[in-house]
C-alpha cells in the first residue's frame, strides 16, 4: 500500500516517523514545497527505517502520488505561526483557515489529477473546514483528523485523575477539533462504570473536575506549543494510526471527521472506519446538554465553512 505525505514541517515529520514505526505502509512519498526539505527528511528517516518493517521512504512530486491509497495533507501555516496560542481568543484554530484554505486550493486540484481515488486525510489545522475545502475544490473522498485526538487526551486526564490505564476508559469528544468542542460526559466509562459514579465513590466535586479536564484538554495544543513550538507527536502518531485503520480495512470505531449531511458540515461523531474511508457514521446518545452543544459546534464550523471560497 502507498501513502502520500503532503508537507516535510513539524507534523509531516511527526506522520511519517510514525508511519514508518507502526510498519502498515509498503511506499511512502514524502512532497514538500521545498524539495530539498523533503529529501533531507527522507534521507533522517530511511537510515531508522531499517529497524522497522519494510518500508521504501521517497521524496517525490505529485505525479508520484498515482497509485496511493491515501494522501495526508500536513502543509500550511501552524498555531504558533498563525497567531492561534491565545487560551481566551474563541476562534482557536479557526483564525488559520483563510491562509490555510489558499495553500489548499494549490494542494489538492494537482493532488486530485495524480490520483482522484485517494483518500485525503487532512490533518493541517484547522482539520475539519479543511476538509470541506478539500470537497469544495472537487476531491470527494477526505476525511479530517478530527477529534481522535481530543478523545485521547480526555482518555489520558480522565485515566490520571481516576487511577486507572487510558485504556481503560472509553470517553469521547465530538464537533470540531477546536474550542467548541463537546465533552460526552454522559456516556463516560471506566470498564463500564459510569464516571459520575466513579467520582462520587472517590468524593471528588464533580463541576471542579469536569471544568479541569475540560480546560486541560482543550489548551493542550498550546500547552504543548509553549514547551516545544508545535504540537506535533501526538497527531502523527494519531494520523498513523488512522492510515493502519484504513490500509488494512480494520472496520474500527474512533471519532474522526467526515461531511455529515444532517448538520451539512464536517464534523467529528464515532464512526467506522474502513479502506474507503467512513463505512458507518454511529449516532451517539446525547445529554440534552450535549446535544445542543453538538449544534452549536456545528454552527460554528459552518460559519467557517462559509467563509471559503474556491
């Protein structure tokens, strides 16, 4: 199976490093603007890749992307760059669209006449506009990365404060990958106890522990961006692992983002995911809360939408 990697910068690297780590790719194609960058990259990364399953690492163009699988779009401006690191400013990732929308609309339409059956997983902040940038400009099949990772970090804190392994808590995060996020309380579980019920037995204030974990996760990114300049690791190795789910066809269950025509947007519910991307989008039951926070997520990434022109 081939992979595209569209982007040598921080998270490209981050991709591919974890790409070549997890072994589920035979041919990955590294392109950049700057050829020179992703030959150096390929160069750093082929001599470890030795240690790994067998795998040819190559800089190329997009002619070279004829014949993949999926193509992850990882270049345009970041955070730090874009001047989206302010915990109080309630655009977050949303302030890079504009430029990001115009490194876009070079990307794909040559990505889309190298190979139009890829599947385009855009993983470029922000992931989920993007992706409806990526249709709007003629491509169909894309998904974003979505709100795997939020989910994770959730996981992570809910797993720290409680005492317990990550993988032991299923909890999810859904709408945009971005501050109005929505934090599924309700469904919450520890090996299939209630959360809620977890902190009254452990005596913990329910509204401070929530309100905790929610600004924790939410400002990771910049948490992270503050230590080291970009927030990077984490959505390689997320985006990895979302090429190992569909090159092997796992039929697996993460929230990721794809178009969902009830809220004529892409956003991030728990669906199954498989060699053509979205096989099955599961609907969630919802808080009333919850629900109308879901709306709300979704109104704001299509005010966003709205904003693209191509």
């Amino acid at each position: 199976m081939k992979v595209g990697i569209i982007g040598a910068g921080a998270v490209g690297s981050a991709c591919l490093t974890a790409l070549v780590s997890r072994g589920c790719a035979r041919e990955i194609i590294v392109l950049n603007r700057d050829r020179k960058r992703a030959r150096g990259l390929v160069t750093d990364v082929q001599y470890g890749a030795v240690l790994s399953p067998a795998v040819e690492v190559r800089e190329g163009d997009y002619a070279d992307l004829k014949g993949a699988s999926l193509v992850m779009i990882t270049a345009g401006v970041n955070e730090k760059t874009g001047g989206a690191t302010d915990r109080n400013d309630p655009a977050g990732r949303l302030r890079l669209l504009d430029t990001n929308v115009e490194v876009y609309k070079d990307i794909v339409p040559r990505l889309h006449a190298a190979e139009p059956q890829a599947l385009v997983l855009v993983v470029t902040d922000p992931p989920d506009p993007l992706a409806d940038a990526v249709r709007l400009l003629g491509h169909e099949k894309v998904l974003s990365t979505g709100t795997y990772l939020d989910s994770l970090r959730f996981r992570f804190h809910l797993a720290s404060r409680l005492g317990v392994t990550p993988a032991s808590v299923d909890a999810h995060i859904l709408g945009e990958h971005g501050t109005s996020e929505v934090f599924v309380w309700s469904s919450a579980r520890v090996a299939g106890t209630p959360i809620f019920a977890l902190l009254e037995q452990q005596a913990h204030n329910r509204e401070e522990f929530c309100r905790d974990v929610e600004h924790q996760v939410r400002y990771a990114n910049i948490t992270i961006i503050e230590g080291i300049g970009a927030s990077q690791h984490g959505i390689g190795m997320v985006s990895a692992r979302i090429a190992e789910i569909v090159l092997r066809d796992e039929r697996a269950a993460i929230p990721i983002g794809s178009y969902n025509p009830r809220y004529n947007v892409t956003l991030s519910l728990p669906s199954v995911v498989g060699r053509e991307g979205v096989v099955q989008v599961l609907e969630p039951e919802l808080s009333d809360n919850e629900g109308q926070a879901l709306q709300r997520s979704a109104d704001t990434l299509k005010a966003a939408t709205a904003r693209i022109k191509v």
